[in-house]
C-alpha cells in the first residue's frame, strides 16, 4: 500500500521548490522587461549613440530593428547621392568623350580635313582616356549593380575609394591631356582660319548636330580637364557623408590626397613649360610637396625602365645613404670609414598581368623584373640618374652581424654597393624587400638561395 501511494504521487514543480521556481520566475521576468527596455532605446547601428526616440507602438518597435538615428539616416542619403552623382557624371565625361570621337574625330579623318599628325595634335591620347573611362566606368557600375542584387539599398557596400586607387593609372594620361591643351587649342584655331572646310564643318556640326548640344569643339575639349579637376570635389562630399568607420574612408581620403598631389604636378609642369592657365590652386604644405617629387621620380624611373605603367608597381621609394667600398674589408674596418651620399631609391617590380579587365589586376600576376632605380637629389630643379638601375636578378644582397645598420648589395661581376637609412628599422625592411625579389629573379641563386659566398663564376648549374 505504500509502494502504491508513492507511485500515485506526481510532481507538479519538476523538482524545483516554490521559493526558488518564483524567483526563477521573476528573473525572467525581469530579463525581458531589460530586452524590451534596451531595444526600445538601441545604439543606432551607425554612430552607436542612443537618441532614438523611444517608441510605444509594438509594431513600430519591430519595424525600427534596423533603423538609424536621425543623423545617421541623412547621412547614409547624401552618401548614396554623392555615390550616384560620382559614378553618373562619370558616364556623362564618358558620353563627351565618345562625342568627341564618334561626331569630330572620325569625321575629319574619313574627309581628309586634316592630317594624321594634325589630328594627333588636337586629340591627343583622346584614346587612351576613353579606354580608361570604359573600364574605370565598368566597375563602379557593377559595385552599384551588385549593391543593389544583396539589398544594399544604401550603397554602403560601395567603396569608390578601392577603386579609384585601383585605377590610380589613369591620372598620368589625364597629365598627358591636360599639358598638350594649350598647344591642341592653338593649332585648332590656326588650322580653322587656315582651312576653309574645317570651319564650315565645325560650324554645321554645331548647328545641325543635335548630339552636340550646340556645343563647340573647344567646349568637347576641356571635358578631360573639367573631369579631373571635379574628382577632389566628389571624392570630398563622399568623404563628409562616410563615417570613420566605414572601411572605404581611409581609401577615400587617400584617392583624394593622389589626385590633388597629382593636380599640383600637372600646374608645376605647366608653369616650366611658360604656360599661364592652371587647372587649380592648392594650399602648399610639406605632404604635397613630398608627394609631387615622388610623382616626378616615379615618371624618371619610368622613363628608364621603359616598362609599362599599368605592368609597374612600386614597391619602397624614399632616400637612402648610399657608399661605394673600394674593397670588401670594410666590414672589418667598420661603416664609419666609408663615405656615404644621400640618395633617391625607388624599388620597381614589373608585374605580368594576369587579366585585362582593369589596368591594375587585384591578383597581380609573376615577376618578371625588378629593377633599383638611383636618383640623385635634385640639382637646377631636374632629376638626375647617378647610373643605369641596378637589375636585382644580377644581384647578391647580404648583411653582416657586426655592421647591423646597414646592408650590402653587390652587382655580379661589377660593384657593390652599401645602403643605409637614418631609421634601423627601415633599414631592414629594405633589406627584406630587396632581397626577397633578388631571389625570386633568375636561375642562379635558386641554387643555394642567394648567399653572397656562392661560386657565382662556376659554369655549371645544379638540377
């Protein structure tokens, strides 16, 4: 009978005793009450400050999950405007552009107006900065195109800075353009008072063209120029609608930075060629300066190399102390006894590219070259090689534990070389880089990995 009463008997508390199941109770009640208080006054996702307004309205809450502040809500608006108004007028340059071939250029050349070489000298490289607008304009449109197929209504996924840095290439065919205008204008005008044809041609294509829009020739012809001066402006209203913690706003500001420095180099060449026009003024500070004498070494090493911008990287650049040792003791006499100069070094590596579908590919292809470029510090306002650059595949680099703050490159069968910074760190860290390309490049040092003690004179090679 006992047995039977026992196994009669049924918890209802699940073994949890009216004390502590009420308290249980009340701390879940309680934890909710918190839930609901905290998402009534959630940190907008943006910003992260908490002034929404608190809403009473259960349905309202639900919708407001994933809703911003007020600020946050306006600035995501004028972004995805400024990003709009980027990639839009980046189509209308592209239309004038197409006009300037399509309704001028090919025109005058298939009637004979005008001569390859006069053609040549009032288009210039028009070519060139259509191909660039085709394939710069492919990817932003596609940025868009794919913001909008992942719900990205905003276009925060967006980042124009990535790829206006990836088509950084292009703003030397902009110099191009712009210091060959005032040259192009002239000969437009000579050529039109001179060649009764062209005139006439010119002026029923203003007249009776309705692509032209009853726009001249000239009008056409600043479009390059009224382009590239409107990128800082763009880039600047994207900037001020981008919070510091988008992942695009350091590449913003960096895009923006080149493509002033870039503006700066292109007034400076005209006021050496006895130009008076700029394209636009900007405040001089040390930053700019350093970055136009970059532009202008990088165009010297170019210039040498003979390479390709767009198969071109730069690896280091800056200013190194250079010695030459008359012989290989003066590691044991020590890096004070050498004489040392100051020296322009620029570390270029020719890339292959591995497909065409911009001019500087995300997944660069091998290494063909490397090369060290050497240039003197400027004397009469002009850069100045001190030799033909140093070709790393031909190249041993080493250091030596005693002399730490400096390392040695040695041309095969040539001279050598001691280099040094002022920062020990970055001392080694062009070390490092100089010596990772020296032996990718080349057959012989794969065989005992670079060492500067290998029979480099022995005419047989290892499998």
């Amino acid at each position: 009978a006992t047995r039977t009463k026992s196994a009669d008997v049924e918890r209802a508390d699940s073994g949890i005793g009216q004390m502590p199941a009420r308290k249980w109770r009340n701390r879940a009640s309680e934890t909710l009450s918190s839930l609901q208080a905290w998402e009534a006054h959630r940190p907008c996702t943006d910003c992260g400050e908490r002034d929404l307004p608190v809403e009473t309205d259960v349905q309202n809450c639900n919708q407001r999950r994933a809703d911003l502040c007020e600020k946050c809500r306006k600035r995501r608006t004028e972004r995805k405007e400024s990003v709009l108004e980027f990639v839009n007028t980046e189509a209308s340059y592209g239309e004038d552009l197409r006009i300037i071939k399509e309704e001028f250029y090919l025109p005058m050349q298939a009637a004979g107006l005008l001569s390859q070489e006069q053609l040549q000298g009032i288009f210039s490289n028009i070519q060139e900065l259509i191909d660039l607008n085709e394939n710069f304009l492919e990817i932003l449109q596609e940025e868009i195109d794919q913001a909008f197929d992942q719900g990205d209504d905003d276009l925060m996924t967006v980042c124009i800075g990535e790829v206006f840095l990836e088509f950084v290439n292009m703003l030397p065919a902009f110099q191009t353009y712009c210091l060959q205008q005032s040259s192009s204008v002239n000969m437009l005008n000579a050529l039109e008072k001179e060649k009764e044809l062209l005139r006439i041609f010119l002026n029923v294509s203003q007249n009776d063209n309705t692509a032209l829009r009853r726009m001249n020739l000239r009008s056409f012809l600043m479009a390059p120029l009224q382009r590239v001066t409107k990128y800082p402006l763009l880039l600047s209203r994207i900037i001020k609608a981008t919070t510091e913690y988008h992942p695009d706003h350091g590449s913003l500001r960096e895009a923006k930075s080149r493509i002033e420095s870039h503006l700066e180099h292109i007034n400076m060449k005209t006021k050496q060629e006895g130009n008076t026009w700029t394209l636009r003024s900007f405040r001089q500070d040390s930053k700019k300066k350093r970055e136009v004498i970059n532009i202008e070494m990088r165009e010297t090493a170019l210039k040498t190399v003979g390479w390709l911008r767009e198969e071109t990287r730069f690896v280091m650049e800056g200013s190194l102390q250079l010695a030459q040792p008359p012989d290989g003791q003066w590691v044991k006499k020590g890096s004070k006894t050498l004489k040392f100069q100051n020296m322009q070094v620029l570390l270029l590596v020719n890339m292959k590219r591995v497909s065409e579908s911009s001019l500087e590919s995300a997944e660069p292809g091998p290494v063909k070259d490397a090369v060290l470029v050497l240039i003197r510090d400027k004397n009469n306002g002009k850069f100045h090689l001190l030799r033909e650059p140093l070709r790393l595949s031909n190249c041993i680099v080493s250091t030596d534990p005693d002399c730490d703050d400096t390392f040695e490159l040695i041309e095969i069968r040539r001279e050598a070389f001691v280099f040094r910074d002022s920062d020990r760190a970055r001392t080694h860290h062009w070390f490092r880089q100089i010596r990772r390309y020296s032996r990718e490049l080349g057959s012989w040092k794969k065989r005992r990995n670079a060492l500067p003690n290998i029979m480099i004179s022995t005419p047989h090679t290892r499998p």
